[in-house]
C-alpha cells in the first residue's frame, strides 16, 4: 500500500496491552493477510435485518426512563440521553473484521465509521474507547499496534481522545470504538421526523462493499483502492452542521443494511415513502463494473432476502442496481430528509467538510416502504 504520513503517538490504552503482546513474536515472517482471518469484512460483518429484528424481540417492552430520548425502538444509530436543557448524551459502539490487509488502513476505517454514528444524530463527538480483538498468536505486536495507530489518527481528526477500551484474545481479527457524543436535545436528528416533501441528499458514493470484494479477490488496482480507502476514511462531520439547521428533519448513516435497507429503516419510522431516483445516486468509478463481474457480497443477499418485499423497484433496475442498493456501505454517506428551501445550507455544510452531496429522491405520502425509479431513459 501507499507510504503513510506520520502516525500519532499509540494512546496509553495501547501501551498497556502491548505489554502482553511484547511476549510474542513481533517478526513473524508467515503472517497471514488480514482478510483472510475474517469470514466476513467491514460492515458486511453485520447480523442480516431480519435476524437482528427477531433477536432483540424481546428488548422492545422494556420501560425506559424519559430522559431516554432515543433508543433502539426505531433502529436509529445512537443512543441519546437528555443530562439537562441544553445538553444530552450521545452514544454508540461499532466494531467489526478487516475489510482491508493494509492495518494502519483497518483501524483508519473502523474508526471513521464508529464515529460516523455520532454525526449521523447531529452530534459533536467528544471521546472513544477502544475494542480490541486480536488472535495474538497469529498477528504480530506490529500488526496489531498499527490497527490502533490507524483509529487514533482519525480520532485525532475528529479532535476526540481515545481514553480507554478493552482487548481480549480472539480467533479473528476484530476492532472497533465506543464514542461518546453531546447534542443539544432540540437539535437531535433522528431517522424517524422525515416529512412529505422532504428531499432525500446523500453524502457520499455507493460501492464499498463491491470494492471490498475485489479487493479481497486480487481483482482492485491501487489507485481504486485509494479511492475507497478515501470515501471509508472521510469522517461525516458535517453531521454536526447539520443538526443546527432546522429544515434538517430526519438523518441517518449507510452501512451495513445498503442504502435501501437504511432508508427502509427511515421510511417505516416515519411512517412515509422513500423514493429513490436510480439514476442519481452517486456511485464508486467502477462500482457497477465490478458487479457485473460478481464481486457481489454475501452481505447484499442477505440484505435483499430480509426487506426486499418491502422495496418497491422500477421495472428497469437490474440485478447488477439491486446488488449496489444492497450492497453493505463500510463507513457510507449521511442520509438527510430535508425541506427543500434547507438544500442550499445542507450542501454548503458537507462542502465545508470537504464531501459532496447529491439529492437522490423524495419523502412522500403513500405506503410505508422505499420505490427505487428510473425513467424510460435511463
């Protein structure tokens, strides 16, 4: 991989595990890829919906206190806990297996998209723990320290410490960050306060997951793997512009679910219709070349099999546009409900972030679910 700037100092957090990893072999010439220690890499890791929904059954009717402003009722991306008027509580965790070789790289990525859950509420992060899985006698102390260097370099980009965490030893490679946020309570932005008449705006292009699938078969030139590896490692920190500005009514992140599995989410929570225009959805250069050629993942099967009754697609969306709706966003683009007269300062607040944004459809009345279109030209 490409030469790398210079790397932070590793955290406290960090130099306390390595003093149990300093018992090993640091030099271990056999090393495997990082990939192959993974059954599954980046958000593809995650539980297919319909499972996830079927596990947390019975965690719906707990009684939760009011100042719980948000939980898990409505599969939003954070928890968010009102600590007084002005101020609440944001938090989340999210951890996953190498979707890269490159460690410095794994940790940037995992990292990003931890964070990204923060701004997807409107939030302003403040701080991250660390989760750390390793099988330690596979991986060097090299190896493992340059995952961690690689997430505190994007925490220092989110100006947050990493203050602490946990490490155990296990059987794949796993990392991961809890982060910590504060929100004003008004300027929550939750996925289920999307309006009819809203537009739909996407921060950033689909197609990690195909890259990622490539990327594992050999099949990824460097200079596309520069280009994931600068969509993944972008931070969303425009989500926190985004929760000031009132016309802003609903946001989310893509991950792991597709764009169509997040924006199902967003229109069962509000009740409403999602719709896509195919054809204006941003996508990675070569993202529907690569699916052509099969680089489709498991996860996006998954995906489709969980909530694809609930999809509505033009009778013009091929298999190759199905697999890309589905297809499981490792650090993805914010998802924004917005009216119309906010667009103007809801792209002006990912631009000042360095990312652009794309207004893919529209929130309606109708039936509850998400209608992907595309024109008789497209």
């Amino acid at each position: 991989m490409a030469s790398q700037a210079k790397r932070p100092t590793i955290p406290i957090f960090a130099a306390l595990i390595f003093r149990r990893f300093d018992r090993m072999n640091t030099t271990n010439p056999k090393e495997p890829p990082l990939t192959s220690l993974s059954h599954g890499g980046g958000c593809g890791c995650k539980i297919a919906p319909g499972l996830l929904s079927e596990m947390l059954k019975g965690t719906m009717a707990m009684a939760v206190p009011k100042e719980l402003l948000v939980g898990i009722g409505t599969s939003d991306d954070a928890a968010v806990y009102q600590i007084s008027e002005h101020q609440a509580l944001v938090a989340t965790t999210d951890f996953f297996m190498p979707i890269v070789d490159n460690p410095y790289d794994f940790g940037r990525i995992a990292a990003t998209n931890a964070i990204s859950d923060v701004y997807a509420m409107g939030g302003t992060p403040i701080m991250a723990l660390a989760l750390v899985g390793m099988p330690i006698n596979v991986l060097s102390a090299t190896t493992i320290s340059s995952i961690l260097e690689g997430g505190q370099s994007i925490c220092s980009e989110a100006s947050i410490p990493v203050a602490g965490g946990h490490s155990i030893d296990s059987v794949e490679a796993i990392y991961g960050l809890v982060v910590l946020g504060m929100v004003h309570p008004k300027q929550v932005k939750r996925n289920a306060d999307a309006r009819p008449g809203d537009l739909l705006i996407l921060g950033k292009p689909l197609g990690v997951g195909v890259y990622a699938a490539a990327l594992k078969k050999g099949q990824l030139a460097q200079s596309d793997y520069q280009q994931m590896l600068q969509t993944t490692t972008s931070l969303n920190k425009a989500g926190s512009k985004l929760g000031a500005i009132d016309g802003v009514h609903a946001m989310t992140d893509v991950t792991g679910f597709g764009l169509a599995g997040h924006a199902l989410e967003m229109a069962r929570a509000a009740k409403l219709c999602l719709q896509i225009d195919w054809e204006k959805v941003p996508r990675l250069p070569l993202a529907s070349m690569l699916a052509e050629q099969g680089h489709i993942t498991g996860a996006s099967k998954r995906n489709w099999a969980a909530y694809g009754h609930e999809v509505r697609l033009s009778p013009r969306i091929t298999a190759v546009d199905q697999a890309l709706l589905t297809d499981p966003q490792t650090s993805g683009g914010l998802l924004v409900a917005c009216s119309p007269s906010a667009q103007a300062e809801v792209f002006q607040a990912f631009a000042s972030t360095g990312l652009m944004a794309t207004v893919i459809g529209s929130v309606e009345k109708g039936s509850i679910g998400v209608e992907v279109m595309m024109s008789e030209n497209g």
